[in-house]
C-alpha cells in the first residue's frame, strides 16, 4: 500500500505554488504536512529545506516530500546536503517521471518564481503515478549517489 503523507515546506518566493501543490495532492487524496510560510513572511530557504527534510526523516511515513523556493534551486541544494535526501528540481514532466523512476528520488523541489511550461500538477502527476524501476542499473547508480553522501563526510 501505498504511504498517503507528503511533507511540504516553502519560503516566502513560493507561497502560491505551495497552496497550489497542496490543493492537488489533496485532490488526489494525499494527507498534507505544511510546514512552510504562510503570507509571504521572509523565510531563509535552507531553514525551510531542513526543516521538512528532518521531519521527513524522523517520521518515516512520507510518501515523500517537496520544498519550493523562488527558483527551486537554493531549496533543491539546501534539501540534498541532508543525509538521505534525493531531491530532483524537474522542469517538465518528463523530468518529473524520470527523477522517481531512474533515481529514486523522495523529494521534488520547485521555484514559485517560475514560468513552467508543463503545469506543477502534471509534474506532479507523472512523480506520483511513476516507479522506482529497480534493476539493477538504476540500483546500482541510486547506490552510488548515496555512497557519494557517506563517503563525503
């Protein structure tokens, strides 16, 4: 069975984007653990990303995780420096689709500043309904990024 939670945290560049993500997983069934800002008030976003990384990572029962910033890109770096954390920054859905399906990823980061040309919700969709494709060359090369992670410290 598949976890039903999703952890979501976000600065003051990605509120609307945050409200938006949240309405479609909640449309799609998923229980919403927001921990990000609310009006906009400032928010550094490795504060935010850490914040939702260690919840994710202490609770255990995500069935994964989004960060958004402005661009996406600050919060995605911030989000990956914590251990366990594979957080993909798709810019369309094929993107989406391969970060779950080749590399396993437990996070997606997006920016609230962007202009996507396919819409978050279809990001979102091609994430969600994607499998990990676990033979053994995506294995192998998910093995590695984390080995990367250990072995760096």
């Amino acid at each position: 069975m598949m976890k039903n939670n999703v952890v979501i945290a976000n600065d003051h560049g990605a509120v609307e984007i945050k409200n938006t993500i949240i309405r479609h997983l909640v449309s799609r069934g998923f229980e919403v653990t927001d921990l990000g800002v609310a009006d906009g008030e400032s928010a550094d976003y490795p504060d935010q990303a850490l914040q939702a990384c260690t919840e994710f990572n202490a609770a255990g029962d995500y069935a994964f995780g989004i960060v958004c910033c402005g661009t996406g890109i600050g919060i995605s770096m911030a989000a990956n420096k914590v251990d366990g954390i594979r957080c993909a920054l798709p810019q369309n859905i094929f993107a989406a689709r391969m970060a779950k399906e080749h590399n396993n990823a437990n996070f997606l980061a997006f920016g609230g500043r962007i202009a996507y040309q396919d819409p978050v919700e279809g990001m979102l969709d091609a994430f969600i309904d994607a499998d990990f494709e676990a033979d053994s060359r995506h294995d192998r090369r998910v093995s590695k990024i984390m080995a990367i992670e250990k072995n760096s410290k």
